[in-house]
C-alpha cells in the first residue's frame, strides 16, 4: 500500500496521486476518503479533526476509529488537499489510499505482530522468573555466591533485553509519536517504567548489585500487550456497511443506441436521456423509468419488502434493484454519485464516520491519568533524593515502583476484557457482537425502533384464508402456482401440499398464470371488478372459466416469540416504535397486535435515518433493530444497532450485533447483557482506581519495591478480569 506523498513544492495543490480520489460538487465543496494508516486510538482521532477543524476552509473532518478511515470536506476554492493533508502529516499519521482490503490485511499483519510479541515477552517473562527464584531461593539459604548471583542476573540481562526492545516495540512508538507532537497517552508511562526498570536492572548488574527488575519489565510488557490484543480484536469485528453497498453498484450498463445496437459503457460515461438494457437476474445500474418491458424486480433495497415488486411501462426502477424476470429497458433519469443507491452509500458512510467521535472511558481516563503518573513518580524522586536524604539509585528505584505499580494496565483492561468474556458469552447464545463498543454504546439506549419485515416477522408470505377456499379449488390454483417462482405462488404450493407441475402454463410477467381459460395472479390479470378487503394482507387471484373469481390472502407470520419480547422490553423501561417500508396498511395491524403505539409506514431509507436523527435531537438514544438494505443507513446512524443473520450483508455489516435463528428472544438478550457489560465495567474502573489509591500512597512511602509494585500491578489486571469473568455467573442475562 503507497503512502502519499504530498508535494512540498507547492502546497496548496492537492498532488497528482490524491486528485484522483476528490469530488467536488457543484457548490464548491470537496470531499476526500482516505485512511489514517497509524491510527491506534481515540486520542488519535481527536488530534487529527482538531488540527483540521482549525482550518477555515474545513467544513467537515470526521476520523473512522474502526475503519481508519478519514472523511474530509473543504471549501475548494480555499484551500488544496496537500495543505490540509499536511496539517495531518505534521502530526506524524501517514495517509494512504483508502483500499478495504489492503487495509483489512494490514490489520491482519498488525495482530500477527502483537501475538509474536506477546509469545516473545511471555518466552522471556517465564524463563527470567524462574532465574529470579533461583536467585531468591539461593540467597534465603545463603548457598548463592555473589559470582552466580551475577552470573544468572547477566542470563537474565540476555534474556530480557532483547525481549523489552522486541515486544515493547508497540508501546515504545506510540509513546514516541505523542512526545514528538508535545502529547502525552497511555503508553507513555509503560514506557518510562519499563525502560526505567531495565535499564536500572542493567546498571545493577554491571555494579554487581543484589537485586535486579527483568521480571517486572518482561512481565509488565506480557500483560500490556495481552490487553492491547484484546482491544483490538474487540474492535476489528466492526466493518464498514458502505464498503459493501458499494459492491451493488454497476460499472458498467448496456446502453441501447440509437441504431438499436447494444454496446457496454462505464458507468461514469452514461448520461440522462440515455436507454440502458437490463437482462433478468442483472441489477439495474441506473434510476429512470422503464420504457420497454414487464416483470417484476427485488426492490428490497428501496422498500424493505420481501416480496417482489411487479414493474410495467412507466414505472420507476432504481440502481441496485435487480431485474427477475423478463429483459427491461430503462429510461435514464439518474447515474453514478446522483442515483439513491449513491445516496445511501452516503448516509451509510457518514453515519458510520459520525461515531468516529466517540472515545472509549479509559481513553478519556488517561488524557489525566498520564501526565499525574509522571508527576507523582518525578515528585517521589526529588522528595525522597533531595529531603528524604536517600542517595539518587534508592530515590530512582522508589520512582521506578511508581510508575509501575501506577502503570495503567488495569484502566487499559478494564474495558476490553468485559467485552471480550461478554462477546463469548453473547456467541453462545446466538449473537454476534460486531462493534468493539457496541455493549457500551447500547447500555445507554432508551428507545428501540424496530424494522417490520424479516426483523418482527419471518420474511416469508403465508396464505391466511385457506379455511374460506375450497380444497379442491386451492389444488388447481396451486398446480398453476407450480410454475411460478413467484414468493406468493410458492406460498400457495406450500399451502396446498406437493402438486405436480403444469409445464404448459404460460405465465404473462408481472401479471399471472394462464392455462386455457384459467388464470392466477394480480386483479387486473383476473378481470376482478370488486374491491379487495382492506386488510393489509398481500393477494393472489383464481379465476375459472364461468366461475366467480376467489381471493388468496396472504401475510407474512409474525415471529412466535414478538409479543412476548417486546411486553419483556417495554416493561424493563424501553421505548419500542416500529418504522416501517410497508404499506400503512400492513404496519397499523400489526402494531396494534404487538401493543405498540408509536409507527410510521411507507418509510424510505433517508427517512428512517432522518427520524432516527429528529429522535436523537430530542435527547433519546436510540436502537435500531431491522435487517435489508433500505435498513443499512439507519442501523449505522442509530446509537446502537441490531441484525438478524438472514439478513442482507450490508446490514449485518452495518449492525452491532447479529443475532442467530428464527426468534426475537436475543435481542432482550442482548440489551440486558449490555446492561450488566455497563455495571462491570465501571465496576473495574472503581476497582483500578481503588487499587491506585492504595498502591500509590505506599510506593511513594518507599514501602514498595519494583519487584513488588510489578506483581502489585499485575494483581490489580487479574482483579479486574476476574471481575469480568462474573457474566459467566448466570445462564442467563
């Protein structure tokens, strides 16, 4: 992956190899994606949009944590992308093109070089222990010499040093990078205390001294990289929702000439006017009308409906929807960047850089946490060298046990470890825990709004009135429904037990069936003059030569355990709303039965992410729960979201959590857990901060050693994941 270089010749210019990632458009704005390549944590991002903010020019400059990647827009006219981007190189991130793949491998390689330096650190940690018993065990008995006392503290020294520089690596440059832009983080006294502790150890041993700090060095590094491990695999389950939206987009279309020849054209080239040719099982690269054709279309995309979208002359079809049956000509009234599958690509990926903002608690904790750590250690050595009258190894050795037993490993893990038991937890019971912050982001919430089709209900049609059709009628409707792949012809076939196949029936897409003289599909198609019933159920028509017409009602079942599900939620203090693509219709009858006051119907994908934002605006924290991709926006503009697995991959990708099988149950589940995930995290942090004001006192008493302050240390990191381990303590949330 190449770094782009910026051109430092003239740097109001964007350089050539960053041009071509720009858009503007048309009122002057530009807008760039790239990814932040060193981009470890929300200190990061928050230096990164406040070194943009500054500039005027900046209209908008969010920072992906997740998926590193940099969304910025500017006012073109006022200034280039090299000088924006090099307001971002001087803090030392490096840019690079923004690649989902690449960026996912190096990822990959970044987690391959944690474990190889946590198996390093954790090699050298047990080997210089069993040195330090040794070495303890030989001096309570008097038998060691001080010539083997050496000896083993110099195999000590070998194994050790080698190990700090190799496994401390990743703290060491992120510690690095802060000081050379006059920041401090949380890997800064990791470093100090490690360095401090080897090197002291080092010098302890070339004066011939009796104790030496491998131990707590190597140890220390084991158990930070452990966390540092846990974080970041807690966080890479997220993935980017646009990312795969993306993937529905053509790049090319089949344009039809005026020669009526039909030819392949990029998709950038293909411009309004234009007639575009669409083959059945292709998806339509464009918006427009269609001019030439009938059938039916997966319009999932737009409506959130299961079922397919019957489609004649004159009817609107837009990108990303795909054809299903016989070839269409579409009119071209939208292409590229300005249809709205472009548009929720947009609301996609601005939905999930707007949670870029949000910065973990020990993250936050640290910004004070770091600099009073160093001050506390430097007050001890000055105190205890220049008052306390101890010479300047004793007063260091008392700043060394500072930092370390001060080092906040514990603060690191108070967060990632809860969320990993409860991500096992979670994956026991069906559910997917896909944002590292997800269980913190969703203890927060106070309103769920659900999705109807395939969230609430199963996403499959069922005949509703098979009671009213006689049963030999149902047998002949369903010999003709045989031929048809049709969702709501395969719902009669099932509903009818196995037929066998009429081969000679013609069917007439997005009509019906016709055999002879009898028909099944639509109203029109039948010659039904009588108004159908009112009762939002989705209809199939019979009709027989000389015989009156009969209607199969259909609707899709509702999942068994919803009414329980959502009287458990709306007792434990939840809002529930349901929002909805369906018909009004379809929505108001199913909310009654689920006892739910507040729906909305007809609901297109900018609409459900515009209500979710007028919620937040009000001051709830909502959860969206829904699945398909007119869903995809708002489940990554939602405080917190929810998937079912049958759902679209660009939903699950946009979700939090993903949740297994045909029942509603996990969500309660889910939201309960995260409740009890919120509890024991602020438990840990009460407990890292207990343990600091206990441990601090007495090291900067001189009452601990580094040895000790590093087991000390260690402790209060095995105190806090035990804590975490209690979700284990119930079955169930």
């Amino acid at each position: 992956m190449a770094e782009i270089a910026l051109n430092e010749d003239i740097p109001t210019d964007a350089p050539a190899d960053v041009a071509a990632y720009i858009r503007t458009d048309e009122t002057g704005i530009a807008s760039l994606n790239l990814a932040v390549e060193n981009l470890h944590c929300g200190a990061c991002v928050r230096r990164i949009e406040a070194a943009l903010a500054a500039r005027d020019a900046v209209t908008s400059a969010r920072v992906n944590l997740t998926t590193r990647r940099l969304a910025l827009h500017w006012r073109a006219d006022q200034a280039g992308a090299g000088e924006l981007l090099g307001a971002v190189a001087e803090l030392g991130y490096r840019l690079v093109p923004f690649d989902p793949e690449l960026l996912r491998d190096g990822a990959a390689n970044e987690d391959r070089t944690l474990l190889r330096a946590m198996a390093v650190a954790g090699f050298a940690a047990a080997n210089v222990m069993m040195l330090s018993v040794a070495v303890w065990g030989g001096e309570a008995s008097g038998d060691m010499g001080p010539a083997l006392r050496d000896l083993l503290h110099w195999i000590s020294a070998l194994v050790a040093l080698p190990a700090v520089a190799y496994a401390g690596r990743p703290f060491f440059r992120s510690a690095w990078g802060a000081l050379r832009h006059g920041a401090m983080n949380m890997d800064l006294p990791i470093s100090v205390a490690v360095l401090l502790a080897a090197a002291m150890s080092l010098f302890e041993t070339i004066s011939h001294g009796q104790h030496t700090y491998f131990d707590a060095s190597v140890g220390l590094l084991f158990f930070l990289l452990i966390g540092r491990y846990l974080d970041r695999r807690a966080r890479s389950k997220a993935r980017s929702a646009a990312e795969q939206l993306l993937l529905l987009s053509a790049a090319a279309a089949r344009v039809v000439g005026t020669d009526g020849k039909v030819r392949a054209l990029p998709i950038g080239a293909v411009k309004t006017g234009m007639t575009v040719r669409v083959a059945p099982g292709d998806r339509v690269p464009v918006d427009g009308r269609v001019s030439f054709g009938q059938g039916a279309i997966d319009a999932s995309l737009i409506s959130g409906e299961s079922e397919p979208k019957s489609i004649k002359i004159g009817d609107w079809v837009h990108a990303g929807t795909m054809n299903l049956s016989s070839p269409l000509e579409v009119n071209v009234a939208a292409a590229g960047d300005d249809t709205l599958l472009a548009e929720i690509v947009r609301l996609t990926a601005a939905a999930e850089s707007g949670k870029a903002a949000y910065v973990r608690l020990a993250d936050r904790a640290a910004r004070i946490y770091a600099p009073a750590v160093h001050l506390l250690a430097l007050a001890g050595f000055l105190g205890w060298w220049g008052l306390g009258g101890l010479d300047w190894q004793a007063a260091l050795l008392i700043a060394v046990a500072v930092l370390i037993i001060t080092c906040p490993c514990a603060l690191g893990l108070a967060v990632p470890v809860v969320q990993v038991v409860a991500s096992g937890l979670a994956m026991r019971r069906g559910i997917l825990v896909k944002a590292g912050d997800g269980f913190e982001r969703l203890a927060e919430v106070d309103t769920l709004v659900f999705d109807k089709t395939g969230t609430l209900t199963h996403g499959r049609p069922e005949l509703v009135n098979r009671a009213a059709v006689a049963a030999p009628v149902l047998a002949r409707a369903a010999s003709l429904a045989a031929g048809s792949r049709h969702p709501l012809c395969q719902a009669l076939v099932r509903a009818a037990g196995p037929v066998a196949s009429r081969l000679e029936v013609h069917e007439q897409p997005g009509m019906g069936l016709a055999l002879g003289g009898t028909r099944l599909g639509n109203r029109v198609w039948c010659e039904v003059a009588a108004a159908s019933p009112k009762d939002g159920n989705s209809e199939l028509w019979y009709r027989e030569s000389g015989q009156e017409p009969v209607r199969f009602a259909f609707r899709d079942r509702l999942k068994p355990d919803a009414p329980a599900v959502i009287e458990k939620l709306q007792k434990a203090g939840w809002r529930v709303e349901i929002a909805s693509g369906d018909r009004a219709e379809v929505v108001e009858p199913l909310a009654r039965q689920l006892k739910v006051s507040q729906w909305r119907a007809d609901c297109r994908p900018d609409e459900k992410v515009a209500y979710l934002q007028d919620l937040a605006q009000s001051g709830r924290k909502v959860a969206m729960i829904g699945d398909g991709l007119n869903d995809a926006p708002a489940l990554a503009v939602a405080h917190a979201s929810l998937s079912p697995a049958r759902a679209a991959d660009v939903a699950q990708a946009a979700a939090d959590f993903v949740f297994q099988g045909e029942r509603l149950v996990p969500v309660a589940v889910t939201l309960l857990l995260a409740r009890r995930v919120r509890r024991l995290i602020r438990q840990n942090f009460s407990l890292a901060l207990a343990y600091n004001l206990l441990a601090v006192p007495l090291a900067l008493a001189g009452l601990m050693t580094p040895l000790f302050a590093a087991i000390a240390m260690s402790s209060s990191s095995l105190l806090v994941t035990l804590n975490a381990l209690r979700l284990h303590a119930r079955d169930a949330p």
